[in-house]
C-alpha cells in the first residue's frame, strides 16, 4: 500500500504530446505543411526580346495609313462573258426590252398632228389631246418642216368653243403653250406672231388667276412692259377697227350676202370686164401692174399688213388681260398691283385705238372709284379696306423730316413725291 502508483509512468508532459502518435504506432510522422505565398504563384514574365524588322514595319505601316476609301470596298464587276451560241433548232429566248427613244418618221409627226388637230377641237377630248400633243412636242419631234402643222394644231385648240381661260381647261391651255415656247425657234416671223398672242391669251391671262402674290406681281409686269412696247395708235388704225366691227357686225347679225347673190355680183363684174376690154389688151399688161395704176402686193406691204394685224391682235390680248385683272379686284392682295397696272395702261392709252382707249378709260374709272372707296373705308366688308402700302403713303406723304435730311425742292424738308 505504501507503494507509489505513479512510479514507472512518463511524467504528464510528455504523455500529452505523445498522444496522437500513440494511436497509431506503425504509421511514421507525416512532415508538416509549408505555406506558400501568393506572389510566388505568380508567373514570371518573359524575357523581353528585341522586336522583328518585319513587324516594326507593319505596326509602323498600320499607324500612318489612311482610311480605306468607300470605292475600294466595293465588290469588282464580274468579267463579261461572251454569250454562249445557241444550238441550231433551238426555239429563240424572249428578251424584255424598253424603248428610250422614239424615232419617228416625217409622215408619222406630221399623220400624229393631224389626228390630234382633228381632236383638240372638242371641249370633252381637249385635256387628252393637249397631253398628247405635248408629248409630242417634248420628244423634239417638231421641226422647221412640220412648223405648219403645229401652228394649225394649236390654231384649232384656240378655235375651241371653250375659252382658255375657262376653269377646266385652264391649266391644260397653259401647260400646252408654255410647252410651244420651247420650239418657237422652228417656226417662221409670222408664225411668231400667231405664238406670242395666243400665249398672252392662254399663258399671261391665265396667270393673272393664281393665288400666288409674287406670281401675280410677275405677272402684271410682263403686262405693263407688252404695253410699253406698243407703237403709238395712229388714225388708219382706228379706221381699220371700225371696218372689222363692221364685219363682224354684219356677220353676227346674218344680214350678209347670200350665194346667190355673190354669184350674181361676180357674173356681173366678168360681163363689165369683157366689155373695158373688148380686144384683151390686158394680156400684154405686165403681172405686177393692176387696172388704175395700182400694183400688186409686194412683200413690204404684206410685212406691213401683217404687223398691222400682229399689232391689232396684241392689243386686243392685253385689253383682255387688264379686263380678268380688273375682275380680280375684290381679292386684297391684288388691289395694290391692279391699282399700279390699270393706271400704266390709263397713262398710255394713246398706244390702243379708240375703241380699245374707252375700254381702258372704263376700266381706270372703276379701279379709281374702288380705290378711294376703300381709303374712306366704304368697303364691302364694312370695315376699312386700306393696304399697309396705303396707310404708309398717308403716314409718310405729310411728313416734313426725313432721315435722308431735306427732301423737298424748295428745302422746306416736304416729301414731293412718296411711294408712288
């Protein structure tokens, strides 16, 4: 009992750490883990090596070149291969193939012509024939050959029953004869002539309807410079005037002559010719000389008749004109611009026979009568119809300074004459 329990036994010390190997005696102690470190698992860069020529080169190429331009991406054109030759037997292939140009014959222009002269005449084929005919003029199918059937083309559309100025067929009146303009170098001095009255008629008349106020304005200009280009009327052609009202008094009332008649005046006048000149001595009487020393036409004087007709015909256009113009006062816009107008044709009415001087002198009373009706405020509205031209010309006809220091004759710093 006395003996020591403890005797023999490792001390405490030793036991506890010898404790995990005790477990298993065979199995050899496994060596402990080493830490590694993050930056060691880090690979190493390698070594940097001097660069290749080639590739200097490149990248130094690569730096400086310019943008690929948009041409050189496009895709190349294929090689064009000829075609094949088609066996012998072979049904031929059908191509589609449009017409760029049309060549027409002389006879086919002038054979188009006629049919659409036949047709233009109608009010309800007028619109189709008109397109046609431009067509027609467009393709440069219209030469110096074919002149006269282009003038009696449009000789017919005027012949209408229906005005040109009429609200359905004004535009295509327009758009034709504006086209006649482009081939009026194929045509001859009096075909010229004929062109430039019917164009005021269907063109310059027909503009005066627009609702455009510059075009208006354009429009009246060309007006006023027609007129300013007219000669002075002289007393033969008042004369001239009457004798067509008279004709065409007489031919409106049917109070002419009947073809009895005209067959009785003409065997009557070769039965007093047979018996002045009983032995036909005439026969041996030059051409150009007629009976009381009067001689035939020479081309001067059918220049000169011609130019009086031209002259008549222009007058009787632009009198036209002012009229539609005159029509249009109502509108606010024109008011100004008929004013300016109607007052230039007042100012050269010696440049229109009497007949036409009348018309102008009517047409300038009416505007004038509008005009102040409106500066006292009476117009159809009730309100006061003055334009800002108008309200300027007031503001600034009473004004004694000007910016422009004195302005009267005098020096009494007085405007003379302001707008107008």
């Amino acid at each position: 009992m006395t003996d020591n329990i403890f005797e023999g036994l490792p001390p405490p010390s030793s036991q506890h750490q010898e404790l995990p190997n005790s477990s298993n005696p065979d199995e050899s102690p496994s060596p402990a883990p080493t830490l590694v470190l993050k930056s060691s698992l880090k690979r190493s860069k390698p070594p940097e090596s001097a660069p290749d020529a080639s590739e200097l080169w490149c990248y130094c190429s690569n730096l400086t070149a310019p943008p690929l331009l948009k041409s050189a991406l496009k895709r190349s054109k294929p090689a064009e291969s000829t075609p094949e030759p088609e066996p012998e037997g072979a049904a031929p292939k059908k191509r589609l193939q449009f017409k760029t140009s049309t060549d027409a014959s002389e006879e086919q222009v002038v054979e188009a012509m006629q049919k659409i002269t036949s047709h233009i005449k109608n009010p309800s084929k007028f619109s189709k024939a008109s397109k046609l005919a431009i067509r027609l003029i467009q393709a440069g199918s219209v030469k110096a050959e074919t002149s006269c059937y282009l003038i009696a083309m449009l000789e017919a559309a005027m012949s209408s029953k229906t005005p040109c100025t009429d609200r359905l067929v004004r535009g295509d009146y327009h758009a034709l004869f504006s086209a006649a303009q482009d081939v009026a170098e194929c045509l001859d001095r009096s075909q010229k002539n004929l062109l430039t009255i019917w164009t005021i008629k269907a063109v310059v008349a027909n503009d005066l309807f627009t609702d455009d106020s510059f075009m208006f304005s354009k429009t009246a200009t060309q007006i006023k410079e027609a007129i300013s280009d007219l000669p002075v009327a002289t007393e033969e052609d008042d004369a001239e005037e009457a004798a067509a009202l008279e004709q065409e008094a007489v031919k409106d009332s049917g109070d002419g002559e009947t073809t009895q008649d005209v067959d009785e005046a003409a065997s009557a006048g070769g039965q007093e010719n047979v018996e002045s000149d009983p032995f036909g001595l005439d026969a041996w009487i030059p051409s150009n000389v007629k009976k009381n020393g009067k001689t035939k036409m020479t081309k001067e004087d059918t220049d000169a008749l011609e130019n009086k007709k031209f002259l008549r015909s222009k007058r009787e256009a632009l009198i036209t004109c002012l009229e539609i113009a005159a029509r249009r006062y109502k509108v606010p816009w024109c008011q100004t611009v008929i004013d300016i107008l109607v007052k230039h044709a007042f100012e050269n009415a010696s440049r229109f026979t009497s007949q036409q001087r009348r018309a102008v002198e009517k047409l300038w009373a009416s505007v004038r009568e509008q005009h102040l009706r409106r500066k006292q405020g009476k117009s159809v509205t009730g309100k006061l119809d003055v334009t800002a031209f108008e309200s300027l010309q007031d503001k600034y006809a009473n004004e004694k300074m000007s910016i422009r220091r004195s302005v009267g004759a005098n020096g009494e710093r007085r405007a003379q004459q302001w707008l107008g």
